[in-house]
C-alpha cells in the first residue's frame, strides 16, 4: 500500500512550487491537518475565478482535477461558502494569475 501524504504537506508543497513559477497563492482556509479535502480557487484578477476538487475517475481510478465552478469571482466564492457549509475539514488555496496558471495539470499534483 502507497503512503498517503497528509494534506498540510501536499498544500505547503503545492505553495512552494507555485513560488517557484512566481505565482503568487495563500490559504484562503485551513482544514484538516492530516485528510481534509483541498478546493483550488484560480483568480486572474479579471472578475472571474474557476475552482478546482480533486476526484477520481471511476473507469480509470486516477485521481484528476476537475472543474466545480466557473464564472463571475462572486458566484465562485458562494460555491467555496457552500462547499464549506458542509466540510469543515475543507483546505481552499486561492491562486492568483492573470495568465490563468495553476500548475494543478502537472506531474506530482493529481
């Protein structure tokens, strides 16, 4: 069996790889240490904003991240509230980048 990484590591992991690619990111709010869900919140500073959950795809069994909302930042920012509402172990990272990067796409982040 594979040894799962606590959330704390994967989003202070996540933090330090967004610095490095000079993307500027902090934790909107804090879950649970050790197995409390994470929602992405990308902001290109335009008005709008996507947020990113992870899942996993039933047919394959990876785990990938999908879209949960999109459009106005205002409309993103209810659905977190939401979210929250009903997940208080939930981890939410907001990324801000007006090119729209996240690095969620690349290796090691699934």
């Amino acid at each position: 069996m594979t040894p799962r990484l606590t959330t704390r590591f994967w989003v202070d992991a996540y933090l330090a790889r967004l610095r490095l690619a000079d993307i500027p990111a902090f934790v909107v709010h804090k879950g649970d240490e050790t197995a409390g869900a994470v929602l992405v919140k990308l902001n290109p500073l335009d008005g709008s904003a996507q947020l990113f959950q992870r899942e996993f795809d039933l047919t394959s069994g990876d785990r990938r991240w999908a879209v949960l909302a999109s459009g106005p930042e205002a409309e993103v920012d209810a659905s977190v509230t939401r979210q929250r509402s009903f997940d208080s172990d939930l981890w939410v990272v907001e990324v801000e980048d007006r090119a729209g990067r996240h690095l969620l796409d690349e290796d090691g982040f699934a």
